[in-house]
C-alpha cells in the first residue's frame, strides 16, 4: 500500500525519529511504513492520520 | 542496534538469569550426578534443572512477544522465531530418518534447542535481507 508518509513528515520538518517518538514506535516502524515495506494496522494507522489531522485514506493511498 | 525499549531490556535481564541458571546447575548436575556423587530423587531434580533453565529462555522470548508495544518489531521477532523452528525442526526431522536408517550417529535431543537458538540468527539474517532490517529483540 502506498502513503503519504514521507511527504507528510517532510512538510513539518520531522525526522523519522521525531515522528516515531511522537507515534510512540520505532524508528524503524517509521522507515519500514514510509518505504512500503510494512502496512501498519488500523489502531497506528488512525494514530498517524490524528496526528497530522487528517483522514486515513488521505495518507494510505488504495492500490486497487 | 539502537537503544533498547523496556520489553528488550527485561528480555535481556531474563537471559542473562536463564543464563546463570543454566550454567550454575549444568555445573551441579555434572559435579554431582554425572560423577555418581548423588542419586535418587534429588539425581532427578539436579538433571532437570540445566533443561528447566534452557526453557527459560523460550519463556523470556515467549514474554517478549507479548510485552513488545511495536507492532513492526513484534512482527520481525514472530519471523525471526518461524524460521528459527522451521529450521531447527527440519534438521532435526532429516536427522531423525538418517539415524532411524542407522546412516549416521545418534545425536542428544538438547540438540533441537541449540538449534533452534541458532536458528534465530538464521531468522534476524532472513529479516535483514527480506526487509532491510534485523529487528531490535533477540539474536
């Protein structure tokens, strides 16, 4: 699934790890969810779509 | 690795009393009931304790994955332990036959346990190649 993820956090001037602390995960939960290779589940992925106030399907983006 | 979170920490605190155990009563058992110095019940209870200390280890991997918070590095550590039993299972299995048709020599069942503890470290090398990382728990 693809995101927003990276452009997002780009926008606010955070570093993978400052969002990480600020989603309280890993570091590299953070990188493995920017570059594809981890889709998160639904309770982080709403945690993450709080964060940057907006809806989900705003930042995962449906490949179908 | 980076810092270690609470989950990882006590993990490793666990290891390193499994650990302890296992070395102090391995020494006992050794001492005492392979030299002949003890029998009886307590030969029984000193020959269980070095395997009751090697289970301690799966219980420490066991609380790891319950206690890990991060759902990515709880799903490595599930990979890391798939391949750590696929492995350590299908050697054992192969090894079983070759044995059973008296083609190679018989082989201590604590074997499975090295085995699969090695096997880990296969599954961190699997992680690191598949996804790019080797996961922040165990091995």
């Amino acid at each position: 699934m693809n995101n927003r993820l990276r452009v997002l956090r780009a926008e606010r001037g955070w570093s993978q790890g400052d969002l990480a602390e600020r989603l309280q995960v890993s570091r590299q939960s953070v990188n493995a969810i920017e570059t594809g290779r981890y889709d998160p589940s639904l309770p982080l992925a709403f945690r993450i779509a709080k964060l940057f106030a907006l809806p989900v399907e705003a930042i995962f983006l449906s490949e179908v | 690795m980076g810092p270690r979170n609470p989950a990882q920490r006590r993990y490793v605190l666990r290891v390193a009393i499994a650990t302890a155990a296992y070395l102090i009563t391995l020494a006992a058992a050794v001492r005492l009931v392979g030299r002949g110095e003890v029998t009886g019940p307590l030969a029984w209870l000193l020959a269980l304790l070095p395997g009751l200390s090697v289970a301690g280890f799966f219980w420490a991997i066991g609380r790891l994955l319950i206690e890990e918070k991060d759902e990515y590095l709880r799903m490595l550590l599930v990979r890391q332990v798939l391949v750590a039993t696929a492995f350590a299972l299908s050697i054992t299995s192969v090894w079983g036959f070759l044995e059973n048709f008296r083609l190679v020599d018989h082989v201590d069942a604590y074997w499975v346990a090295i085995l699969w503890f090695f096997g880990l470290g296969v599954g961190a090398f699997v992680n690191r190649l598949t996804l790019g990382t080797a996961g922040g728990g165990c091995a």
